[in-house]
C-alpha cells in the first residue's frame, strides 16, 4: 500500500484533478488523501461566521459561491453541465445544518468542525465520481467514520489504536484496490465531527500510513520538494534533497508550513519514508524524510506570521515560583492558546502565540487571576537553524527585534511586523 496526500492547491480547478488521475495512473493498492478544493476552508469559515452572527443573508451567499464554483468543476471535468446527486445532497445537508442550528458560544467548536467538514467531504466525492467517470473504479472512504479521535475540537488528536480495525474493516470491503478519503477530519466518541487543526491532511495520510503498514507517503504540492525557506519571503530559497526525522519536526515546531507537526510521530514509529514531490512533474525526485539523511548545508529560515506577544506579570512580584508558572499555562490550555516561543526573566514571563479569538478572553482570565498582561500584535517569529554572520545582522538586528534567543546552531527572532 501507498499512500498519497493531494493539497486544496493542487485540486483548487478540473485541471487539478485531472492531473491527480494523471499522477495516480494506473497504480492500484493507493489510498489518496485529499484536501477541500482551493480556499474552500475558507468560505466555510465565513458560513460559521454567519452562523454565529446569525447573519443569514451571509450563510446564504456563501453557501451559493461555493455550491457555483463546486458545479463549474464537475462541468469542467464532464465537459458538459451534470449534476451529482451526491454532491448535491451534501449541499442539502449543510443547509440543513445551518438552519437548523441554534449557535451557544460554548459549542463553537463543535459547530466549526462540522461545518468545515464539508469541503472535505464535497472535494472526495467529486473525486471519487470523476476517477469512476475516468475507468478508475475506486473506493470513497468516510474518514469520520474511520478515524477516531479524542473528544475535542478544532486540534483534535486520532485515536491509532481505536481507529486501526474502523479503517482497516473499510479497506477490506472494497476490492477495487483504489481508496479515496477526506484529510483533516475525524469523529468524536460522541459522533460529532472533528478536524484535526489546520493543514491538518498530512496528518490523515501520515495515519493512515501507519495503520495500513503503507510503504510510503508521498506529499503532492506546488514547489519541487522541501525548500530551506518560503520562496514567496526568501526569493534564494534552495531545495533540500533529504532530511530525517527529527530535523522535520523540529522545523515544523518552529512554524515550517511544508509538512504539520503531527504528521511525523505515525511514519517514524514504522519507519515509513515520506516524499514531498512537485504535483506538476511526478519526474522529479521531490525531498525524502526518513530516519537517517545527510547533513543540511545551508541555513533554514522559517517565518510564523500572526503572531501575538503576550508579556504576563505577578502583581505581587513572585514569579520565581514555579506555581504561578502552572497556573498560566493551565489556563492558557482552558483556551486553546499554545505558546510558540518563552521567554522568562525574574518578574515577567513572555510568550509568543498565534492570533486566536480566544486571546482577549485569555487575557481577561489572566488579569481575574492576578496578573498583569500586555499584549502586542502585528508581531511574527522568525527561526533560523545554521545561521551567518551575513543573517544575524540582516534579521536579529534593529528596533523591531523584541525578543532574541539564540544557540550555537539556531536563533528564534520575535519582532515586529513591518
């Protein structure tokens, strides 16, 4: 078994799909992970955002954007209008949902996941009809029904252990030898929806992988491979040929946005080599993560952007108590806040996070608590692993460095947008 895992990039129009067909070629004993199609996400937040502003008229015009972009693609691929029931009552469903909800901010969450669901579940489907369409007879897989997770939402961890006989049972139903599934999303004990956290598909497939002992997983996007910065930023970024493990998941602690964190820990615990290839060009060798790799040449640069720096004081100046350091991060836990980045003196206790709409409700908590808390936006990090002379003074450098720290190998940067 194989697995491959398609981006909302590489499928964002009927060309992206066609050129999945395309790369999948004939190869059978494939199960294909695939993203929502293009910014897809991203209109589905807007419905949530209508949903709890219960501005109708905005759940409406989305609902309709996204149902006309989703029709152009099936006519696109079938050359002629067509309509698909199963697309269609995936629309119905949504509405259904939306309409028939009455949003409690304490369900936030849960509301998220389910409706965000849907562009996973609209980008599979439609591929699935379209591979049939092609004479590639294949499997749709519910992933919600296959992937376990814990009972939380919007950063939901899978269950492996639960969730191996649920997929495995899949697998074994379908003799086509050809399985496509949702990234991102999974189910709750309670049968609520659940995702996985943004860009949250690689983990699908790196799961997937795991349970199903695949040979490898292979990462479809839009660059060569792996590159040592984003070349939309760093215009000379190179690529990298290889890296291990444990490289990768250090870039992705520090914001690398090629590969999700948690994607990682599946493929090393069976030693499952992972390729990041160039959809564009399966001739291309693409960047292999795997247990040994040689040595990176040249420096890493990886730039987090939305960003908050939040500067966390006692007002009774006993922060040389570990206590007070518990009661922080707990409640920082409570809302979802996790810190990228600490920075610590003998009274003020400095964290770098990701902008979050639970920050100011943090805050409030913070300060009921007895702390004083300032907060900065506009802020970002940025990590440099093996950096020069020549990149510490262009970027560690001038007013807009709040925080520096630094190891013989790698300096982290928090400062201020420009």
């Amino acid at each position: 078994m194989k697995v491959y895992k398609f981006g909302g990039a590489s499928v964002r129009n009927a060309d992206g799909v066609r050129n999945l067909h395309r790369l999948i070629g004939d190869e059978r004993n494939l199960f294909v992970i695939v993203s929502a199609m293009g910014k897809t996400t991203n209109a589905l937040e807007r419905v949530f955002e209508g949903l709890q502003k219960s501005d109708r008229a905005l759940v409406a015009e989305e609902i309709a954007a996204l149902r006309a972009y989703h029709a152009g693609i099936v006519d696109d691929l079938w050359h002629a209008p067509v309509r698909l029931e199963c697309v269609e009552a995936l629309f119905a469903e949504l509405e259904r949902y939306v309409a028939g909800t009455v949003y409690r901010p304490e369900e936030a969450e849960a509301h998220y996941d389910t409706i965000v669901a849907y562009g996973e579940l609209l980008s599979t489907t439609i591929i699935s009809e379209y591979l049939a369409h092609a004479g590639s007879a294949n499997r749709w897989i519910d992933m919600r029904r296959c992937f376990r997770t814990e009972q939380r939402h919007k950063d939901a961890a899978v269950d492996i252990e639960a969730s191996a006989p649920l997929l495995r049972a899949a697998v074994a139903e379908g003799g086509e030898g050809l399985f496509v599934g949702q990234g991102f999303i999974g189910g709750a004990p309670d049968g609520t929806t659940t995702t996985l956290g943004r860009e949250g598909s690689d983990y699908s497939a790196a799961v997937v992988a795991h349970i199903l002992d695949a040979e490898s997983m292979s990462v479809w996007k839009d660059v060569d491979g792996v590159l040592n910065a984003d070349p939309k930023i760093f215009p000379d970024a190179v690529q990298i040929a290889e890296l291990n493990y444990l490289d990768t998941i250090e870039l992705a602690y520090s914001g690398a946005q090629i590969i999700h964190p948690k994607t990682i820990k599946p493929l090393q615990n069976k030693n499952i080599p992972l390729y990041v290839r160039p959809f564009g060009d399966k001739r291309k060798p693409g960047t292999v993560i795997r247990g040994m790799s040689a040595p990176v040449e040249v420096p890493i640069l990886i730039l987090k952007k939305s960003q908050v720096l939040l500067t966390i004081r006692s007002r009774d100046f006993s922060f040389v108590l570990e206590e007070k350091f518990a009661s922080i991060f707990s409640l920082l836990e409570r809302f979802r806040i996790k810190a990228n980045l600490i920075h610590n003196s003998a009274v003020n206790l400095s964290l770098c996070v990701d902008e979050s709409w639970h920050i100011d409700e943090a805050i409030r908590a913070l300060r009921e608590a007895g702390f004083d808390v300032m907060k900065a936006e506009r802020m970002e990090l940025l990590t440099i692993r093996g950096y020069t002379d020549e990149l510490w003074h262009r970027y560690a450098c001038g007013p807009q460095v709040f925080i520096r720290q630094a190891t013989q190998s790698t300096v982290r940067i928090v400062r201020k947008r420009e």
